[in-house]
C-alpha cells in the first residue's frame, strides 16, 4: 500500500520540480548564460532529469538495502 501513495505523490512533487527549474532559470540564466525558458521546456528537463536520476537512486538504494538484509559471512 506504501508503494501507492509514493506514486500519488509523485505526481504533484513533478509539476513542483518542473516549476521550480522554471523560477531558478530564470534567476541563474543570465549568469549561465541561457536564455529564459517556459514551463512546458522545464517539463521536459524534469522528465529528463527524473529518468536519469530516479534509476540511479534506486540501484544505490536496492544496493544498500541488500548489504543490510544479508546475514553475516561465516554464520
């Protein structure tokens, strides 16, 4: 059931990201040198951004979590 509401979740915190990388490149473009962009544009950098971050995350997750529920060698 937890799986669930993490799903529901992460659809409000995706327009949130996507609004929030439309305010700070706007702030920051003109000493990155970028030209301001729209929200739709910083809907696709999310996408971006989530599909190269969020498999990422959970392989290093997966990992750590396996270290943990592993016995201890030799017993």
């Amino acid at each position: 059931m937890g799986n669930f509401f993490k799903l529901l979740s992460a659809g409000p915190a995706f327009f949130l990201s996507a609004w929030l990388l439309m305010v700070f490149g706007g702030i920051v473009g003109e000493q990155v040198g970028t030209r301001p962009f729209g929200y739709p544009t910083a809907m696709v950098a999310t996408i971006g951004l989530w599909l190269a971050i969020v498999p990422a995350a959970s392989a290093v997750a997966g990992a750590r979590h396996q270290r943990r529920a592993r016995p201890p060698a030799g017993s």
